[in-house]
C-alpha cells in the first residue's frame, strides 16, 4: 500500500460521511415537509462578519473538548466524561478567580492552572478507579458526568450570587479579564485572546504524540496492549497519565470564554461542549488537523444554523442529526476503508507469495511481505 | 471469588430440590427484614413520608423508566453488543408515544414508542453489527442523533397542534388506570394509621391497588418476560451464548449476526418504551429532553444489577426510589440516612459471615460514618440525593467488582467467519 493510496483511503472516508449525511437530512427535511434546497441554501449563505468570529470562538472551544477526547482514544481509553470534567474546571476556576487572590495578569494564569489540575483529578478519579479496581472508564465518567453536574449545582445554588433569578459566581475584576481582537467592527465582537490556548494545546499534543518516547508508548498501547506491555511500556502507569492529561486539556475548554466575554460561572456557561468534543475527535480521526477541520465544520454549522429560525420554519435542531450522522457514517466508512485496505494487503501478499516459486522456503517470504 | 448461586448450595442437599423455590423464600425473608427495618426506621425518625403509599406510588413512576431502560441494556450486552445509546434511543420513544398517542390512542402510542426506540437500536446495529464500529463510538453518535431527531421531530410536527408547541404536546390520552374497589381505600386507611409493620405493608398494598397504570403492569411484565426469554429458552441461551463466545456459537451453528441485531433492536425498542413510560404515565405529556439521562440511570442499574433481571429489578427499584424521594420531602431524606446506615451493617454482618472480613470492615466503616453524618446533622441537600445512583454504581463497581460478571465477548466486535 502506498503512501499516496493511503492518503487518499483517509480522505475519502470524510468525504463519503459528509455526503451521506447531506443526503440522509435533506430527506428528513422533505419528510418534515420543508424544502431541502432552501435549508441548504440558508447553511451555505457566506457568514456574516459576526458569524465568523462566532465560528472561531467556537471551534476553539470544540477543538480543546476534541483534544481532550482523542489523547484517551489513541490509547483506546474511551473518555466519555469530558462534560464533567470541564464543568468541574470552569466552576472551580470562576470561583478562585472570582475572589481574586492575586492581582491581574497572574490571576489570569492561577486560572488557567486551577482549571488544568481540577480537570486532571475529575478524570483521575476513574483513571485510578480503573486501575486500581479495574472499573470501565466508560461507566465511572459517564456517573462522574453527572455527579459533577449535581455537585456543581449544589454549590451554586448554596453559595452562588443571586442575579435575578439565576446564580452565578463573583464577577472576575477588570484586571484579569483577557481582552480580544476585533477583526471587524466593533459590534461584530471580539475574537477571544485565549483561542490561542487551543492553538498551543493542538501543537503540543501533535509534539508529545509524535516525538516523544511518551507519544509513542501511548500509541502502541492504543495498537497493542500485549506488544506494549511485552516491550516494557507500564500499561496502568499509561492509564493515569493519560486520564489526568485528557482532564487537563478538558479543564481548558471554557476558558477563552470565560476570561474573553463570561467573566463569571452562571447563565453564560456553555454546556455540551464535552459531547461534541467526542463526536468531533471521532471525526477527525484523533490527529489535530483533522480535527481542526472537524471543529470548524460543527462550528460552521452550528452557527449556520442559527440562521434557520429566522429564515424558514425548519428547525434548527436539524443540524443535530446531521452532525450525529456525519460521525456515524465517518466511523462506518473509516472501518470500510480499514478492511478493504486489510484485504488488499493480504490479497497483494498472497499473489506475490504464490509468483514465487514454492520451494523458496519461509525466509524470502519475509522480505515480500515488508515490499508489500 | 464470586460464588454463583448454583454453587451456594450445600453438597448434601438433595439436587432434585426445587432452585426456584428456594430463592424464593430466600427474596421473600429478605423482603420481610426491609419491610421491618423501613418500618423501624420509619417510627424512630416520624418521618411517614419514608414509604408512605403517595412516596411509593412515586417510586413506582420513576422507576418504570429505568427499568425499562436497563433490561433494554441487558437485551443487547447479553448478546455482545455495549449500548450506551439508550439514552438516544429512550429520546426517541418519548417523541413516539407522544406522536402516535395524539393520532392514535395511548395503545397505539406505547408501541410507537417502541417502534421509534427500535429505530435507534437498529442503527445501533447497522454500525456496530453489521459495520462493526467500536460500540461506544456508535452509542455516543446514537445518542446525539436521538437527541437531535427528536427535538426536530417535535418542533415539525407538534407546533400548532392543542396543546402543543415547538418543545412539548400535554394533554395525551393516558394508558387505562386500575383502582381495586374496596382494597385500595381499606389499604390507605389502615397506612394512615402509622403502626408498626401494619401500615407500610398497607401502603405498599395501596400504592399497588390505587390507580395503577396498565403501562406500569406491563413494564414490569417485560422484566419477567425477558429474563424468561434470555433464560428458560433455546433462543435465549443462543442470544447469550453470542454475548460469550461467538466464535463458539458460531461453530454450533448460531447466526450470530442475526442474534446480535434482534438483540439490539429489542433493546432500544424497550428503552424506547421506557420513554413512552415517561411521556403517558410519569408526566402530563412530551416535553423535550424530558429523559434527563435515565438512559444513563438504566445503564448504572444494569451493571449494579450484574446483567441479570432480579438485580436489575432490584437496582432500579432503589434509583428510582432515590430519584423520587427528594422531591417529596426534605427532611426523609436524612431519615434514609438512618436506612441506608443500617442497609450497610446488614450488609456488613453477612460479608463477614461469609469469612470476607475485609470487605465486611469497609462496609461497616461506611456505615458508621452514614449513622455519625444522620446523628449530627438535621438536614441533607436535596441534591444529594440525586447523586445516589451513581455514586452507588461507583461504589458497587469499586468494591465488588469481582462479583459482577458481564457477558465475556461484552463490548468485542465481531466478525462473521472469524470461527475460523
């Protein structure tokens, strides 16, 4: 298998789920007794200045909640709780900077740090569960999704500042607040400063996966937990760091919010995140730049789609099936391709093996199979 | 290790001794100690609400839901297949029954709950079974488009209607309720009494004669139904044995692919009935979102429940118990302290019993510290209450988690041929 051919395997899997989920909700909007075409047309309309600063706000925090999502799957760790963590985070963060313990910029980064270690021990709950007691991490963050949620509830209504009838944290102080940049006019908003933070995040993880000794234990264990462990990698050693890494990285996700336009934990608090962070390192099949457009696609659409109340009477929530049928068709279609290549491999292999003559022996057949 | 309940028996009891007679009279001794403790607790406290028949009745509602949700969960892990999706699925089947049940009639609506749940599922099965895609990744992707399919749904065909709107439709015809004349108003009577032992049978009596739902009946039908099914037939024991080694069915014989797919049909049209139970008989009709992750509920009851139908019954029934009880009353709650302190040292003196001293001492350490959080507070948030099942789950999962047996090809994909 060439290089090339693959390449173009990886391309075409994306390629075939983006179609199909075109089609499968263009009939769900004729059957709901709309028009396809017109809610198309809404979707593709170029984006208003607004919108695309919406767009990159948004990605950014789609491609955090991604990333946090793909670090565990490249090693097979399914992850589900990155909703719960990241709730967790942006609570705990929006309180202790909210008080204002330090003075501005460094409140800023105090911030930051709370939510990466708040992030990393909510996940490093069901990692150790998991190694220590051997508890799925499905099942333990899928319970710690929600006790975070009632947690997090609890104490805001205990402890949060009433506003009308919503709570919320202290308002953070003038200092600590992380201006943007406003690419257009004023009134089109700001793009946050701390989009950068995800930018950073998708560099890092493509080093440490890539270039380092880590990286590659991680990897090989996602690959093969017995070749792993039979070349010296210690697999429960992996399991915590990795579940305290992907929590890290998921307490990030509100933070360009936060500190860019909330300035406090309450009604401005963006849920769901978490979910559409694993739908989005699914399809981008865990590797930062597929993911990158993976963020923007759900991003685009997302915002799109904000579009359809005002201009038809299709509902917006259409968008919903069509990004959960994008991911389906693209896990269908990679796994697809994955056999059809498996096959052509084994296919190609078998006919070089059968061109040689037979009394070869077993040592040549080595050599063939690596130039297949 | 764990010993299996066909290995509980002593050696010189004869093996001809009817197994099923035995459990029963062992759930039924069980049954009769939780009556008597409830009712002990219920007096020292003074708090009636505990299992008053209006709390059980209450009970009752919110745990058809996650029963339906967890034996729909068992279905499709005794064949192999993980569904995480049943929350998805459940969505559905709130959409369904709300749909078919305005057009239609409650009848019809259950088994368009059923229908729209099947839905789900058969997607399940089309990516996991039949494409063989890692089962968690299709859930999650099942979940988001239930989700979204039902709140599209909703929004298309309820605005307008009476009643309706872009998020909701009330005023559905509700499944035919049953009342026991005479029963049923001597039963309340005699729990408002407040004896010992007396009144709590009484309301659990009234809470079961007074307007009960036929859906009610037939949830808790299916639960039987299916642990029959899965296993006292020819079809269940080959359903399981694809949940076991596949590879072996499939050398007997077995259309593993066809079993896998049944199976996950069946359970996404159970949780699918799960949300019809939501929508008709639980509240006053659809809403959207209205499942509030009891797909998720019914996947810590079926694990707590180790895969098998009396654990489930029994995991649920606490969820739902636990789910029900904070909105009744605030101060029960700390009463349940008490319950579950002494829930614990139970627990705790049969671990040790049994010679598992270790496990004995944790127990009664959480114990304690429930009765010394019951003795020296007066109330408990209402929130806490709502953690109850997962941090049950967690606990369970943590501590004997080398009870819990789950189908050993549980979570694999599998491939046609593979048998070799």
């Amino acid at each position: 298998m060439t290089p090339l051919r693959k390449a173009v395997g990886s391309l075409v899997a994306p390629l075939v789920a983006v179609v199909a989920a075109m089609l499968i909700t263009s009939v769900v909007v004729a059957l709901s007794g709309s028009s396809p075409m017109e809610f198309w047309q809404i979707i593709f309309e170029p984006p208003a200045d607004r919108v695309y600063v919406n767009i990159v706000n948004q990605s950014s925090m789609i491609f955090l909640s991604a990333l946090a999502a793909a670090i565990g799957f490249r090693m097979n760790l399914f992850n589900i709780g990155v909703e719960g963590q990241y709730q967790m985070a942006s609570y705990v963060s929006a309180v202790v900077v909210g008080a204002a313990f330090v003075p501005g910029p460094l409140n800023v980064v105090l911030g930051l740090v709370v939510a990466v270690v708040t992030g990393a021990l909510w996940a490093g709950i069901a990692g150790v569960l998991k190694v220590t007691r051997g508890v799925s991490e499905v099942i333990s963050t899928i319970m710690l999704n929600a006790i975070a949620g009632t947690l997090v509830g609890y104490f805001m209504s205990t402890y949060g500042i009433r506003t009308g009838n919503a709570r919320q944290t202290a308002t953070i102080p003038e200092s600590s607040r992380v201006p943007g940049f406003t690419p257009f006019l004023e009134r089109d908003g700001a793009i946050w400063s701390l989009v950068l933070i995800a930018v950073l995040a998708g560099i890092a993880f493509s080093f440490v996966l890539n270039r380092t000794r880590f990286g590659f234990d991680l990897r090989a264990t996602g690959m093969s937990e017995t070749a792993a462990v039979a070349s010296g990698v210690k697999v429960s050693r992996m399991i915590v760091i990795s579940m305290l890494i992907s929590g890290g990285i998921a307490g990030l996700i509100w933070m360009p919010a936060f500190f860019g336009s909330a300035y406090s934990y309450g009604t401005a608090y963006q849920a769901g995140l978490g979910f559409t962070g694993i739908a989005v390192a699914l399809l981008g099949r865990n590797r930062p730049l597929g993911i990158m457009f993976g963020a923007l696609l759900f991003a685009f659409l997302n915002e799109q789609s904000n579009r359809l109340t005002l201009n038809s009477d299709i509902s917006q929530n259409v968008v919903l099936i069509t990004q959960g049928v994008i991911v389906l068709a693209v896990v269908v279609a990679y796994e697809v391709v994955r056999r059809r290549q498996a096959a052509a491999e084994q296919r190609a292999v078998t006919q070089k093996l059968q061109a040689e003559p037979r009394g070869s022996g077993t040592g040549p057949s080595d050599t063939t199979e690596v130039k297949a | 290790m764990s010993q299996t309940a066909t290995s509980t028996g002593t050696p010189g009891a004869a093996p001809q001794e009817p197994r099923a007679a035995r459990f029963s009279y062992f759930w039924l001794l069980l049954a009769l100690g939780a009556i008597v403790t409830v009712s002990a607790v219920r007096l020292i406290t003074g708090q009636d609400q505990l299992d008053s028949s209006g709390s059980l009745r209450a009970a009752i509602l919110a745990t058809c839901p996650i029963l339906m949700a967890a034996i729909g969960g068992m279905w499709s892990e005794r064949a192999g297949v993980v569904n995480i999706g049943l929350e998805g699925q459940m969505i559905l089947g709130t959409w369904g029954a709300a749909y078919f049940t305005y057009y239609y009639g409650p009848w019809v609506g259950i088994l368009g709950a059923a229908l729209m749940g099947a839905v789900g599922g058969a997607l399940h099965a089309l990516a996991t079974v039949t494409f063989g895609v890692d089962h968690i990744v299709s859930g999650v992707a099942v979940n988001i488009i239930g989700l979204g399919a039902a709140a599209f749904l909703a929004e298309a065909y309820f605005t307008g209607l009476p009643g309706g709107g872009p998020r909701q439709l009330s005023g559905l015809d509700r499944p035919l309720s049953i009342t026991v004349p005479g029963l049923a108003d001597g039963a309340e009577s005699l729990s408002d009494k407040g004896w010992f032992f007396v009144s709590d049978v009484a309301s659990l009596v009234s809470a079961l004669s007074t307007n009960l739902s036929i859906l009610t009946v037939l949830v808790f039908a299916l639960v039987g139904v299916s642990g029959w099914v899965l296993w006292r037939t020819s079809f269940g024991l080959r359903l399981r044995s694809c949940g076991e080694n596949p590879q072996a069915s499939e050398s007997l014989g077995v259309n593993v692919i066809l079993y896998k797919w049944i199976a996950v049909v069946v359970s996404g049209a159970l949780a699918g009935v799960g949300g019809g139970f939501l929508a008709l008989v639980a509240s006053s009709g659809f809403v959207t979102g209205q499942t509030g992750g009891r797909g998720y509920i019914g996947l810590a009851a079926m694990i707590f429940g180790n895969w098998r139908p009396g654990g489930i019954l029994a995991g649920s029934l606490m969820f739902g118990y636990t789910d029900s009880l904070p909105l009744r009353s605030a101060d029960t709650i700390h009463a349940l302290l008490l319950l579950v302190a002494i829930g614990l040292f139970a627990l705790a003196i049969w671990r040790f019993t049994r010679k598992q001293t270790r496990q004995a001492i944790v127990f009664g350490v959480i114990g304690l510290l429930f009765l010394v959080w019951f003795l020296t507070t007066d109330q408990v948030p209402r929130e806490f209450t709502g953690m109850t099942p997962y941090i049950a789950t967690l606990l369970v999962l943590a501590f004997s988690a080398q009870r819990l047996r789950m189908p050993k090809a549980d979570g694999q994909v599998y491939r046609k041929g593979s048998a070799g």
